[in-house]
C-alpha cells in the first residue's frame, strides 16, 4: 500500500512510497484511510525545521480520519465505523499526569507522537490504532470529521480556559481571537457555541476568512495590531498567530480576570523590546491568566467531536478550501492562501 513517508530531521525525504501493509495486534483496530490534515506542524516536518531525527522514514500525518475495516472482539467498534486516532501516547515511565490518561499534560517530554515524534502517522491507505485511542465519530460529520483533531486542540484550549475561570465569579462576555487560521476560526466556533460576543483579527483585508467570521456572527477586524481592533477589553483573548509583538499586546488588553490562552508556536531568537514592569503589573493589578495549551486527550477529542457535531456542515465545509488525492500530496505542503488543506487518502 501506499504511505506518505519522510526522514524526520532530513529536508528533501518526503515522498509517496509503497510499505508493508499493516497487521492489526491484539485490541487495535485495521483502518481504511479515508482523509488526512495537513496543518503546519507537517509543513515544519517536510521542510526540516522540526523533527525528531529516530532511524529511518516515518508515515507523516496526524490529523486523521478512517473507517474501520477490522474490529477485535470485545471492542466498541465495528466494522464501518468512522474513527479518528489520537495523536500523542503517553511516555513509558509514565510520569503523573501520563499515568491518568493526562498525556497532553505530559511532564517528562517522553511522550510519543503519531506523525510527529517516534511512531508512524496516519498518511497511509491502511492503518491500525489501538481501539482506546480511536475515536468515534458521528457518520453525519463525513469527511468533515478530519477537523476533529485540530478542533480537540481548541476544546482543551476552552476547558482549561472554563477550568481557570472558575477559580471566581466568571460570565465572560467578549471573546477576541488573533488569527484566523484553522485554529483561529474553531476557537471562534467554539466561542459563538458558548454564546460570547466574538471578535476575530487577521491580516487579511478581504477574502474567505473576513466571510467565515461573519457565518459564525462573529465580527472580523483586519489588521495585524491590537489597535484594529477598537478600544474595548475582552474578557478572553485566544491566540493563535504566534507572533511576539501581538502576544505582549494581548497580555496588556483584557478586561479585568481576563485570560490569555496562547496556542501559536513561534520559532525563537527574536528580541522585542518590552515594558515587562507594566506587563507585570497588568496581570498583578487584573488577576490575569496568561496560560499556553497544546495537544489534547481523549475527553478533548470526544468534545471537539461533539462541538463539530453542532455547528454549521457548510461552514464547516468552507474551512476545507483544498482536497487532493494522494497522487497530489506535494502540492498540500506549498505556503498558500488556502486554510485547511485535506489529502484524500482512498482512491
Ligand atoms: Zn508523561
């Protein structure tokens, strides 16, 4: 069968090579690849600016969808149902949070990663999953069900966030998102299910993300400042650009208790000039929260599954604004315009 492949840590080793077909172990399941997402973890991948280096080539890909082909006995599963793998194993020692099925919280770094760090990915016309790491998947979602794992991302995010509000009095009103990537837009999503008033900045002045953010009723605001944005104080800000000067901006712009949730990665070595007495008095004098959150567990796949379950198909449909076969994978890992690119994986 047929797998996209790299060497992890090596530029130029991406490629669609033919591997032996998999063979489900005791309690995993066989898989038909059905979809793959591409996000910019895989682009960083491809291009050797991150990577694991272990011995040989790798099956890219970690947002996945299938439909189950095989099923152990005893399992909740059956044939035909449409799952997504979860993405992150817990490290062999296990530390605490590993050892109560907290691996997105993992302490000691060991954990391993399908796609990413250590184990194969999803990338594959085949592939096999531990049935307690397979999440099922609502068969009215579709192909759309390939956003659940970037949407698992978000629903952490929002339960940590709910999680540190309720250390007082919270009824947050206004949500503000930077970014309005895949990331940004179901962290808007998820913001309009909980009834907030939402408001997204990104760069673009014109195009899909400006429409995307109006079929959620949420307001879009261009620019690449906070100043775009209007004087008024969100009680949440999400991020999810990355960028420094935006992130020190978002930490002085909350309303009181308000929350920063950082979810962009930025590559380090940039140094910004910065007011850390005025930053820190902010957070001291508001009771600020300025917290970053990565990965997800099961209970997060679960609620990102639901969450999509709930909101709008076309919408959702309209964040997917590139499908290719297989055949095409190349052209999934160019910098484009696009927001989420999917790599149709059964021909
Ligand atoms: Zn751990």
């Amino acid at each position: 069968m047929r797998a996209i492949t790299l060497v992890p840590g090596k530029q130029g080793t991406l490629g669609l090579t033919e591997v032996p077909d998999p063979r489900p172990g005791p309690g995993e399941l066989l898989v038909q690849g059905l979809a793959l997402g591409i996000c910019g973890t895989d682009r960083e991948l491809v291009s050797g600016e991150y990577g694991f280096p272990g011995e040989g080539p790798m099956v890219l890909g970690h947002e996945s969808l299938g439909r189950v082909l095989q099923a152990p006995d005893g399992s909740a599963f059956s044939p035909g149902d449409l799952v997504v793998g979860v993405v992150r194993r817990p490290d062999p020692v296990p530390c605490g949070a590993c050892a109560r099925g907290e691996f997105d919280m993992c302490r000691n770094g060991e954990y391993t990663e399908r796609g990413i760090k250590g184990r194969d990915g999803y990338g594959s016309e085949r592939w096999t999953v531990e049935a307690g790491y397979a999440v099922r998947v609502d068969p009215a979602l579709g192909m759309l069900a390939v956003l659940v794992e970037p949407a698992s991302v978000l629903a952490k995010a929002w339960e940590h966030i709910e999680r540190i509000g309720s250390r007082a009095w919270f009824q947050p009103e206004r949500l503000l998102v930077t970014g309005a990537g895949p990331i940004g837009l179901l962290a808007a999503l998820m913001g309009r299910q909980r009834g907030l008033e939402v408001h997204v900045m990104d760069r673009a002045a014109s195009g899909l993300k400006p429409e995307l953010v109006a079929g959620l009723g949420a307001t879009y605001h261009q620019g690449s400042d906070l100043d775009a944005v209007g004087g008024y104080l969100p009680d949440l800000i999400i991020e999810a650009t990355g960028s420094g000067p935006l992130i020190f901006q978002a930490m002085l712009s909350t309303a009181s208790a308000g929350i920063v949730c950082l979810t962009g990665v930025s590559s380090a070595g940039r140094q910004l000039p910065a007011d850390a007495g005025r930053i820190n008095r902010d957070i001291v004098l508001e009771n600020d929260v300025v917290f970053g959150t990565v990965n997800a567990n099961l209970r997060h796949y679960r609620a990102a599954a639901k969450s999509l379950g709930e909101a709008d198909r076309s919408w959702l449909d309209a964040l997917i604004t590139r499908r290719l076969p297989m055949e095409e994978f190349e052209a999934a890992f160019d910098e484009g315009e696009h927001i989420k690119v999917v790599i149709t994986l059964e021909s």
